[in-house]
C-alpha cells in the first residue's frame, strides 16, 4: 500500500473529512481542497438503512444534520436527494425524528460496501467515463473495501459502459431497477453497514493532480494499478464483442477502414470525412500491428439541448498533413473520430497506437489512462489550452510532447 501511494491519500482523507449527519447512522463528507472553493470529493456513511419504494429504491440515513450539512452543495450537485429518473425511485432522506431503524430491518445484505455513483460520461467521452471509475477504484480503497465484496449502482448511467466498472466492483448495476433485482428482491429493509456516494468526477485527485509544482513529471503507481485492473475487464470485453480485432488486427483494419489515396485523401478539408481512414495499410503485418493514432474533431457537435462544442480545436489542413507525411512515417496512420466510436474500439485502437496525435480534448484524455511506457503522446494545444494531457499520460509512463498554437 506504501508503494502504490495509498498513505498519501488516506492522510489527505483523514485531514479532510467532517461528519455532516450524526446519530445511528453517520455521514461524514470528504473535501476536495484541490479545487477552489473546495468541493465535497464524496461522502460515506455507515448503518444506512435502504428501503423498497415503488420501482426503485431510496437510501435514508437516521441521524441529525449538523451545522456543516451540504455547506459545499454536494447533495444539490451528486442529485442524489432528489428522484434520479422518470419512473424509478433514489435518493438519499434523513430522518431525525427517529433514534433507530423499524424492527424489520435485515442485517443482511448481499454486498459489504454499496457505492452509489451519479455518472458523467456524455456523448461516450471516455475521460468522463473513466474519470467515474477511477473515483470508485479510490473510494473503494481508501474504505477498505474488498472488490468481490461489494457492489456498485450507476443512478443515471447516460452512456457509461459497464466494462470498467467489472474491474473495480465485484457486482454491477447499471440501473437502480437492475440494483434492485440482484440486492433488493424482497420489501424487507436493508441495513447496510458501510455506503459511499460520489459527487461528480471534475472533483478528484487524481484528475487534476495534487501537486502544487503542476511539474507534471513521473508515474503514479497508484493509477497503473487501476489500469491493470481495467485493462484486464476491458480486454476481455473487447475480445468477446469484437473478435476480429484481438485475433486478426490489420484485417480488422483492412475491412472496417477506408484506405487513403497516394493522391488525396476523402475531403481532405473536413475533419468528418477523415474518421475511419487508415494510410500505410501495408506496414500493418510487418510492424506487429501497431500504428500512428490521429484523434480528429468535429468543427461543430451538438448535443441535446442544441449546446455546440468543438469550436477553435479543429485542424482544418489534417488530410494535408497526413498526405505529406505519410511516407515518412513506417506504420498504418488510423485517423478516427473518438466520439463516434464504440467505446470498445477506443480503447483497443488507444492500447495498439504507437503514438497518439491529437487536438487537446476528451479523446486525448481518454487515451492517456490506457496508454504504457512504451508508448507517446503528441497534444496540439490551441492557445495554450484548455488545460493539457501532459499529468494523465506521464503518469501511466507514456512520454508526451505539446506543440502549442499561438
């Protein structure tokens, strides 16, 4: 535990920790002083009584709120203190008029340790979808809770693919009815013993470092373990759903990419006609399959909601670029869009790059957390950010190099 980094992380949990309920449940929140103001990183409690309602399920602890009870909005922003979807019940209620649970109550649960995550992973950005995992890989640990023994529920799983999960939980439930199922099939009470509630994955130490110096140097041995642990969750997913790309990679390339033109490129001038290309197509066999990953962007995307995002982090010469280049480079050169493809994919095509390129953004990101020291980064930061991927590619060892516009 010493070498993975964990007595770092205990101090800081134990330097920030209040209790903001108290009786015969206990709630204590656990700040995040990295982000100003500071945040509530995630909450925990113990002797939380869940109960059957309607469709669903609610959380209640029995305890009186202190002075300090959501000072830091953390129930307003996990949304856990409200109904979470339309036809389903969860939420977290304090009772205070009440000293202990009715007489009903089973001690029993399936699982040790219940984690209930309100998920950001919009649009299968695979930053935010990770981001949510690794915050459970820590909660998990710093209670010390066994993986086979405890379970976890996404109360608005969006897009967030379960893969991840598996490899943090030993039970998954991607909804509070499938949670309700495999925990809860009877209306008898429920008390669990130790729970944890997470606030959303923006607020967390490992996403934007604690370190005052932002060197952004070294690796975090505590972040390879969590990658091993995933990639052996999503490498047998990937194996399992898409067979073709584990056994004969550069025929899955052949069959599901389009081949660039010694002479141009398809639309060279507009990034969405690039996705799914591949040059070099040849070298695929006698390099072992790896290859040069281009992450491309689209100018506009529009989400529900008609918010456009993707404006100023746009290569518009990218076709040019890879035209000019090709020859020079003795690997495939894979251009996708990260948002358009299966989460799955992402990943697989992530863990063959030998170098990734890209626009600063989620898709780089996402890469970052599953790449290995034998393996760099190229960001192309438009002026001077949004931020940059230098902490999350240093820190599973892969080596990084910024090229800033402006």
């Amino acid at each position: 535990k010493k070498a993975l980094g964990w007595d770092k992380y205990r101090s800081w949990m134990e330097t920030n920790r209040e209790v903001v309920c108290e009786g015969f449940s206990t709630i204590e929140c656990v700040t995040f002083p990295y982000h100003k103001p500071p945040r509530a990183y995630f909450c925990m409690g113990t002797n939380i009584v869940q109960k059957r309602e309607g469709g669903g399920v609610k959380w209640v602890g029995i305890c009186k709120k202190t002075p300090v009870w959501n000072r830091m909005g953390f129930w307003d922003e996990v949304g856990i203190s409200r109904p979470i979807y339309n036809g389903g019940v969860g939420g977290l209620e304090i009772d205070e008029s009440s000293s202990s649970p009715s007489s009903s109550s089973s001690s029993s649960s399936s699982s040790s340790f219940l984690y209930v995550a309100r998920t950001d992973c919009p649009n299968r950005n695979p930053a935010h979808c990770q981001a949510d995992a690794q915050n459970a890989y820590l909660i998990r640990n710093l209670l010390e809770a066994e993986k086979e023994s405890s379970a976890v529920v996404l109360v608005n799983p969006e897009m967030s693919p379960a893969y991840e999960w598996r490899g943090v939980f030993g039970s998954v439930s991607m909804s509070i009815p499938e949670h309700v199922k495999m925990h809860h099939d009877h209306h008898q009470d429920i008390l669990l013993k130790k729970a944890a509630f997470s606030g959303g994955p923006m607020y967390s130490p490992h996403w934007q470092g604690n370190r005052d110096d932002k060197s952004c140097e070294g690796k975090s041995n505590l972040l390879m373990d969590f990658q091993k642990q995933m990639v052996l969750s999503v490498s047998e997913s990937l194996r399992t759903e898409y067979p073709k790309f584990t056994k004969d990679f550069c025929g899955w390339l052949g069959s599901e990419m389009r081949l660039l033109g010694v002479s141009g490129s398809p639309n060279t001038n507009d990034n969405a006609g690039l996705h799914r290309t591949v040059a070099n197509l040849g070298t695929c066999t006698e390099n072992g399959g790896r290859i040069v990953l281009v992450l491309s962007r689209h100018h506009v995307i529009t989400h529900q909601g008609g918010t456009t995002l993707g404006h100023g982090r746009v290569l518009e010469n990218l076709g040019a670029i890879i035209d000019s280049v090709r020859h020079k480079v003795p690997l495939p050169i894979v251009i996708i869009n990260p948002g358009k493809e299966h989460y799955l994919i992402q990943f697989g095509l992530s863990r063959m790059a030998s170098v990734v390129v890209g626009m600063h953004g989620g898709g780089l990101w996402g890469s970052a957390r599953w790449m290995t020291p034998h393996q760099a980064m190229v960001e192309i930061l438009p002026i001077r950010g949004p931020g940059d991927t230098c902490m999350k590619a240093k820190m599973v060892g892969a080596k990084y190099k910024a090229l800033v516009c402006g």
